[in-house]
C-alpha cells in the first residue's frame, strides 16, 4: 500500500511538474499574441492613416488635374486669339489700296 501511495505521489509530482511546463509554454504563447495584437493595431491604425492620406491626395490630384485642363484650355483660346491677331496685323500691314 505504500509503495503504490508513493508512486501515485511520484506521478502527482511529474503531472504538475508537466503543468508547470505547459503553464509556462502557455504564458509565452499570450505574451507573444499580446505582442501580436498589439503590433496589428498598430498597423491598423497606419493603415486607416494611409487611406485617409490617400483619399486627400487622390482629391489634390483631381483638383490639379482639373486646373491644368482649364489652363490648357484657355492656353489654346490665347493661341486662337493671336492667330487671328497675327492675321488682322498682317492684312492691315499689307498693301491692300493701290495708288
């Protein structure tokens, strides 16, 4: 009867020695996703940042886009306009009435 008291204390003994171990290995493993989880956020907040960043710049360039039609617009209508100048300064330098 002792002998079997004894190796039930042995096996007592090497199961919590197992569940220290485990316990251990557990508690790592949470640090390491805590850790995780954090450095997700982290990245999640950077992200969200980006898009906010991106959606601004994406309207800049519309904007930017837009004004550089309108100036080459109205670069082409000055260039009409001194076409025509050009024509009007020609006919006018031109001998058009005969002595």
């Amino acid at each position: 009867h002792e002998q079997l008291l004894k190796m039930m204390e042995e096996r007592m003994m090497d199961v919590e020695q197992k569940l220290r171990l485990v316990k251990r290995l557990l508690q790592d493993k949470v640090n390491q996703l805590k850790e995780q989880l954090s450095k997700n956020t982290k990245a999640d907040a950077m992200v969200k940042d980006l898009y906010v960043e991106n959606a601004q710049l994406l309207k800049a360039l519309e904007l930017t886009e837009q004004r550089q039609k309108s100036a080459e617009r109205r670069n082409y209508l000055l260039e009409e306009k001194i076409a025509n100048l050009n024509r009007i300064v020609k006919n006018l330098a031109s001998p058009s009435f005969s002595p």
